[in-house]
C-alpha cells in the first residue's frame, strides 16, 4: 500500500541524527511546517531543534511511535544498522505504511537489508544519502540521491524539497547508496588535486588569493574547488564533512568495487592518503585536511 502525499497538516515527521548536517536537514522541514519528534545521542546537538518546538525522545524506537516518516543520518553502518534494526531501533516502533528514510551515506546492501525488513512489517524504506556538506545542508541545496520503490519517493518528495534542490530517484533498494559511491569517488581523486596544486602555488611563491581567481572560473574549477578551497586558504580545517566519514565512504566503495571486480586505483591512492590525515590526528577535521597531511609529507611546516 503506497503512503499518502506527506502534507504539514497532516505528517509527522522523526529525525535521528541532528549533527552538522542533521539538524539544518530536519530544521527546514520544521520551517516548512512539519511537526518533528528528534533523537541524537548527545541531546545537547538536538537543543537548536528543541528551541524551535520539537519533541525529544529516548530511542530511535520513540521517534517511530510518534512520526509517519522516520528519517536519519547517522555516522557509519552499525550505526545505521542499530537506529532502524536494533532493539530499540525505529523499524521496532513503526506502525504499518510508515516510511523510513535514511539519508547516511553507507552500504548498498544494508539499504536492501532493512528495505526487506521493513517490507516484511509493511513498512516502506527509502535510501537517500546526500552530497553537498554542511554548506548545502545549511542552504537547502543538497544533491540527494534516492532508492527505493517510485510510488513511496513521491509521495514524500516535498520534504525531500525542503532540503535539497536536486532530488532524482536512481532506481530500486541501494541504488541511492550506489550513486552516492559514484560521487565520493569523483571527489577523491578531485580533492588530491586541489591540495596539491595549491601546495604547489604555495612552494613556489604565488599569492594563493589571486591563484584562485584564475583557476577557479576556468576549466580547473570544481565544486571542491570553490567550496573548500577558500577554507584551505584561511587555514580553516573545520569539518564540513568529516576525514573519518569519508574514509568509511571510500572504503564502501572500494569494497562495492571488489564484488565486481572493477580495479579503482586512484580511489585506493585517496584512500590511503586520507589513512595518512586520520594518522596525524585529524579524523575529525574536514575533507580539506589532507592539505596538512600532503604539506607533512613535504616537510613545509606552516602555521
């Protein structure tokens, strides 16, 4: 049985997961007129949530009971695995025609596990892991990426709307998880590229400031580029996505890879270059930290 078109008046909505992005992702659905019931580990992430009228639960489990659309995004698959299939995970509080919705970036064949789970509940399950960083979750311009049955991601396409400006279904159970591996490796091999060729403008004199004003309109320019180059410039190594997430991201990869025996060396090379940033002690810094790493390697000590 399909769900109802999801409406403000009428949906509740749940959100597991209020960190950098979590909480900015459920905010605009609240601001668009959804009433919410959250739960995060550490309650004190939720408060900017709580300050705006919704309702804290224990479990993921009580998000359930008090929702119809029970998204998440947590940190890596256990975790996914424990919030919708634990004990206390929300699949354990869901009501026939709920809809769960995770939005994590994690394993292909996780999203068809609790997809088959929920189908044997009748509930629905929808994978829809999203690109564009704290930054597109700030500004409701996430790229999401979703898999799931049709009828199910249109009918809670407009709070899919409320987060992001490209929202394209990819196909069945995992192949929103599928296309989000495409895009973590398109950004691997792309971020060794911005770092060392600013490395490179660094070394050899150039004023990075007016480097990237050539480089970043023409044919060089990328979304990497523009987004965390200036923080790279302002020695801003502050996570807009975490090293350690993205190690994870790359490693599912790599894995997904292995079963159809596609060799992806430049995703291994990135992959070991950012083993090297969480090395050093930078796991929990962004992306734009295997700058430090690289510099590390060529021995430049900067402040």
């Amino acid at each position: 049985m399909t769900p109802d078109k999801v409406q403000p008046s009428k949906t509740r909505i749940g959100w597991i997961g209020t960190g950098v992005m979590g909480r900015w992702m459920c905010q605009h659905a609240m601001n668009a007129g959804y009433q919410a019931t959250v739960y995060n580990r550490s309650r004190d992430k939720a408060q900017p949530l709580l300050d705006l009228g919704a309702t804290f639960a224990d479990s993921p489990r009580q998000v359930a009971e008090q929702a119809d659309v029970i998204f998440a995004i947590v940190g890596f698959p256990r975790d996914v695995r424990e919030v919708f299939l634990g004990e206390h995970g929300a699949l354990a509080g869901c009501k026939a025609g709920n809809v769960l919705v995770d939005m994590t970036t994690s394993e292909p064949s996780l999203a068809r596990e609790i997809y088959d789970a929920a189908k044997s509940k009748e509930v629905h399950s929808v994978d829809a892991p999203v690109s564009g960083g704290d930054v597109g979750a700030k500004n409701a311009t996430l790229s999401i990426m979703i898999g799931g049955d049709a009828a199910v991601v249109e009918a809670i396409r407009p709070l899919f709307e409320t987060m992001g400006k490209t929202i394209i279904h990819q196909g069945g159970p995992g192949a929103g998880q599928h296309t989000k591996m495409v895009n973590q490796i398109l950004i691997s091999s792309t971020m060794i590229a911005v770092c060392e060729a600013l490395l490179y403008g660094y070394k050899c004199g150039l004023d990075l400031e007016t480097v990237f004003k050539s480089v970043s309109v023409g044919a060089a320019g990328s979304k990497a580029l523009e987004v965390l180059g200036p923080r790279m410039l302002k020695r801003d190594f502050e996570p807009g996505f975490y090293v350690e997430h993205f190690i994870k991201d790359m490693g599912i990869a790599l894995a997904e890879a292995e079963k159809m025996n596609l060799c992806l060396p430049g995703l291994g090379l990135a992959k070991q270059l950012y083993e090297s940033v969480r090395a050093q002690g930078y796991g929990r810094k962004g992306t734009q930290a295997l700058l430090l790493a690289l510099e590390a390697m060529s021995g430049i000590k900067r402040p």
